[in-house]
C-alpha cells in the first residue's frame, strides 16, 4: 500500500479518470515507485544477523555497530514470529540491543535472509516534498510505460533516451530531489 503519495494525487497529475484506472491500478504504480526510492534514503534501520531469547530478554545482534540507544522504540521484521514487532530497547552495546520478550527460551540462531529494526517515526519520508515529487515523478514514468508499452517521443518524434526510461537512469532522474535524504552506506558496494 503506498505511503508517500495517494492513487488520488498521481490520477490528478496525469490527468486520467477513475473510470479508465481505478486505485488499485494506480497504488501498484506508486508502490512501483517507492520501491525505487526509499531503501536509499535514511531509515534509520540496522540490519539484525542474529537473535536469541533467554528469560524474557531478547538479544539481536546487529550487522554494524548499533545505532539505536535504550528506550526508543524500533519494529522488529524478518527474524520471526517470537521476536517481530514493535519492541522498546532495554539495553545497548556496541554490536546488539536487547528488548523485553515473554516468550519461552529461544538458542541463538542465525537469521537468514537478514532481518530489521527500524526506528518508530523516523523513516517516514510522508509529508516531505521533495519525496513527494520524485515518487511522483517515478510514478509518472512507471505508469506511462505500462499503459503505453511503447517508449515517449518528444516533440521532434526522436525516440532519445526513451529504451532506457525504466532501466538504471531511472532514479538518476530524481536524485537531485531526494540529495539531503540519501543513505551513503546505500550506495556502496
């Protein structure tokens, strides 16, 4: 479901109407769209390698040095059922957080593909509009290949860089917008 901008906002900047492409078809495009964007912008989120539960007190360990301090709350995804959510920190160190669990004992295990702990509030980019307009930007684009499936003429009938519109330079595009919001650690490689 997407986030950053509504079926209602991308139907107005296109200018088509609700009986020709309904809000699913519109929320697939944007959702499209923000999955370009948004894993490179800060999210504030670490990656967790490893989990273990050990009376009541869950321990993740994190792929770099933790980034989170006691008492925020983060949301726990992709480790597993026991220890998904929204938790509070209890403790930090340099590689691990702990969090309250009540749950049976759980051994340390790998976790595989490697799970989440995201900061509740702060990898919201609604509201902002320099993401606002490169979600709709990509929108645009995604949308005008799909419906058309033929690649955008400009007004000289040159094809130009029209091949490539959904390739590699897609998110070239916006990345002026989005500079002050892109994650550097991202980017590498």
């Amino acid at each position: 479901m997407p986030t950053i901008i509504t079926a209602s906002e991308l139907r107005a900047a296109l200018g088509v109407s609700q009986s020709l492409y309904s809000d699913a078809t519109l929320n697939d495009v944007i959702d499209t769209a923000e999955t370009v964007i948004l894993p490179l912008l800060v999210k504030y989120s670490e990656g967790i390698i490893k989990a273990e539960l050990s009376d009541n007190v869950a321990t993740f360990y994190t792929q770099g040095e933790t980034i989170f301090t006691q008492g925020q709350q983060v949301v726990i995804a992709g480790v597993s059922a026991t220890f998904n959510g929204t938790r509070t920190i209890t403790d930090v160190d340099l590689d691990n957080f702990t969090c309250a669990i009540t749950a049976a004992d759980v051994t340390l295990f790998n976790v595989i593909p490697t799970g989440t702990a995201t900061l509740v509030g702060a990898s919201t980019y609604v509201g902002n509009a320099a993401v606002e307009s490169a979600v709709l930007a990509i929108s645009c684009e995604v949308f005008q290949q799909r419906t058309t499936g033929v690649q955008v003429e400009g007004v000289d009938f040159s094809p130009a860089q029209a091949p490539f519109r959904l390739g590699r330079s897609l998110f070239n595009r916006v990345s002026g917008l989005l500079g002050s919001y892109l994650d550097t650690s991202s980017m590498v490689s």
